[in-house]
C-alpha cells in the first residue's frame, strides 16, 4: 500500500477551493517587480539568463523581463534576455512593464522588432480614490490614458495586458470603465492586482469574479491575470481564491522577493498548486531556481523557508528521527518523505536530513553515521551521543568527524 494511502486528508472533506475546469499558468516577476526590493542586489545579465532557463525548465509560462523604459543598460538588459528566448527557442513568453505613455511602450515595440518576437505590453495606471486623490487623477483621465496606450501599443503590433494597479481597493464603478476601455481598445488580457497586499481570500475571489464578470459582457476572449503582494502574508492563499474566481494566470517572484515584504512566491504557489493537483510541472528544479534567485540578488533565504529552507526537511529530535530512520530501513523513501512531512521532499528533488543535537536519541548517531558509510561502534556512538546532549544545539559535521576520529 503507498504511504500516501496511509492519509486521511482532511483538506478534502469541505475544500473551499474548487479545483480549476481550465489550465493554470505563471507569470514570473522576478526580473522585474522583484527587483524593486530595496535589499535585493541588480543581477548582470549573465545572472538573468541562468534564472530565465530555470523559469523556463520549469513551465513558467511568461516572464516580465523589465521595464526597458528606463532606458540604458536595463533596456539593453531586457533586449539581450529576449534575444535569448529567440535563439535558444524557449517556451517562455516575454513581457515587459509600462507605464500608459508611449514613452515606455515605444522601447519594448523597438525591442520587440529587433528581437523577431512578440513582446506582451504590460501597461499599467493606478485605479483606487486614495492613488487618484494623491495624484490628482480624474476618471476621464485615467480613461483617456488607458485608451491612449492601449490602442497605441496594439498599433505597434504588441499583445497587451491592461493592469490595474490597486485594484483590490479601487470602486466596482471605476473597474468596470476602466476594463472595459481597455478591452475595447484592444487589450487581450487584464491583470488585477492587489498591490499593497490588501486583500483577503474572499477579497480576492470577490475582485476577480467581478472582473471576469466585465470580460463576459464585453464578448472578448481576454486572459485574466492575477497579481498579489505579501504585506499581510496572504500572497499564496489569495492566488489560490483569485483561480477559483476566474483568473487565468498568477503571477509571482522567486522567494517572494520585491517592494516591502515581497510578492507572492513563485515556488510556494507551484508547490501549493503541485501538491493541490492543479498542475503538472515538473518541479525538481525548483531548488536550483530559488538557490540561483538568492545568490543573483544577494539574498539570504530564510533557515525555517518552506520547502527550500536550510530546515525544511531537518530534524534533530529523537522522536521524529526514529520514525524516519525506521522508514528508511524498511525501504520505503516516500513513508520517510510523509512520516514527520507534510510536503514530500523528493516531489522537489530533495531529501530527508537527520541531524544530531541535544533532542536526539542514539538512533540519530547511528544513521548519521551508517549513512556516511562510518562504522557505528558502540564507543563512538556513546561518545557522540554524550558530546551532543552537553551541547547548545546541534553539532555540526565537522564537530561529529572530530569526534569519529
């Protein structure tokens, strides 16, 4: 019997989520809103590239590859990542941000003719009362501005998504004008976005069956976006509710990195979704994806992060290592993987780590040991196991081969 078969799910009893009736795809923000964390380091684009082939090994769909507005090296950045899909034949699609002015959509049209590839023009203008308010923006302006861009972009000959910043506190009036201007114009995806982390999973789901609701009316195949930010934590359960209400596409960073405390991460929603049954994904690069993302941008991945921390599948407490070890013994990887788990590691090309400290019992020398092909005498292990419950915490590998020897 599998060890999965072992489990009785509760999550399956009353799911609030109803699994998705269409394919799901990602859009990665790394190389662009993630960038906008005030911690993270520019990556060369050397670095870029090897982020961008992991994106792509991993079925992420499209990739905002920067805002080639900005001009200078960061263009010349964003052209040479889109030659680089062209020659290497990639799956992934580009697209590049922009603000609703032919100043930042002119560039990517540029890029996108010199590159011999479709680049999706994400043109963005705010939508709340308090950004107006701040802005002094009118209705008829932003309305003047959407239809302006849109139309200009798609004149160029560019696909364009239609983003709404703020949404999730923007009025039911202001949205409908706005998306509907959008569309008419020639818009052929809309992306909602929760840009100050605002919202709730019922927000989410609320903002999205509404928005959906306004596709509907207009007769238009449009692909519907969801974009969610981290401030109250809530970046993986409201992309989660944004599907169930309709969205087509989520979009993510890797590790969550970005403005404040981050966007929603890309790899705990292909874990989530994975572990869900929602997609398919090969995800066993998915390691290599958020260690590369960290060493790019200079960023130190939590010990406690899920799945990809330092910790994430390490224990040291003699309880839990007894019943890892023992499954192990018995030969069966996935009854370790689940036993004291409630993510598969090997699902992710990773494994199960015993470790010895101060909580361990001799089983606990004894692998760690046996699994580095030691001998496990009696007096080795007697003297481990002593060294370790006089310790602080868990003893390094180099603490333990002093010990062997």
């Amino acid at each position: 019997m599998p060890a999965s078969d072992l489990i009785y799910d509760w999550n399956t009893v009353e799911p609030a989520f109803d699994a998705p009736n269409r394919p799901i795809s990602f859009d990665d923000e790394t190389l662009r809103d993630g960038l906008q964390s005030p911690s993270v380091c520019e990556p060369p684009v050397e670095r870029k590239l090897e982020l961008l082939h992991l994106m792509d090994d991993l079925g992420i769909d499209t990739a905002d590859i920067g805002l080639p507005g900005a001009g200078g090296t960061h263009a010349a950045g964003v052209e040479r990542l889109a030659r680089e899909i062209v020659e290497q034949r990639m799956r992934i699609r580009p697209n590049c941000a922009a603000r609703t002015h032919r100043n930042d959509i002119t560039p990517i049209a540029e890029i996108s003719q010199r590159a011999g590839i479709a680049i999706e023009a994400c043109t963005f203008i705010g939508s709340s009362r308090i950004r107006s308010l701040a802005e002094e923006w009118t209705l008829d302006k932003l309305l003047r501005l959407t239809e302006e861009a849109v139309a200009f972009a798609v004149s160029e000959g560019l696909p364009v998504m239609f983003v709404t910043e703020d949404t999730t506190r923007a009025d039911p009036d202001t949205i409908r004008a706005l998306y509907t201007a959008a569309i008419r114009a020639g818009a052929r995806a809309v992306c909602v976005c929760d840009t100050v982390g605002h919202s709730t999973p019922d927000g989410a789901r609320a903002v999205v069956r509404f928005v959906k609701g306004i596709i509907e009316e207009q007769g238009e195949r449009v692909r519907l976006d969801w974009h969610g930010h981290q401030d109250r934590g809530l970046g993986v359960i409201n992309s989660i509710a944004a599907i169930e209400g309709g969205a087509d596409q989520v979009h993510g960073s890797a590790l969550g990195v970005g403005e404040r405390v981050g966007n929603a991460p890309m790899d705990q929603l292909l874990v989530n979704l994975k572990l869900l049954g929602w997609i398919d994904n090969d995800l066993t690069k998915l390691k290599d994806y958020c260690e590369k993302a960290a060493e790019s941008c200079n960023w130190t991945i939590p010990l406690n992060y899920p799945v990809f921390g330092r910790d994430a599948f390490r224990t040291a407490t003699g309880v839990h290592a007894a019943a890892v070890i023992k499954s192990y013994k018995r030969g069966d990887a996935e009854l370790a993987d689940l036993i004291y788990s409630g993510v598969p590691a090997a699902q992710f090309g990773l494994r199960q780590v015993i470790e010895v400290g101060p909580m361990s019992g001799k089983s606990n020398v004894v692998y760690w040991l046996e699994s580095r092909g030691l001998e496990a005498t009696e007096e080795r292990v007697a003297r481990i196991f002593d060294r370790a419950k006089s310790a602080q915490g868990v003893l390094s590998e180099d603490e333990v081969m002093q010990l062997v020897q």
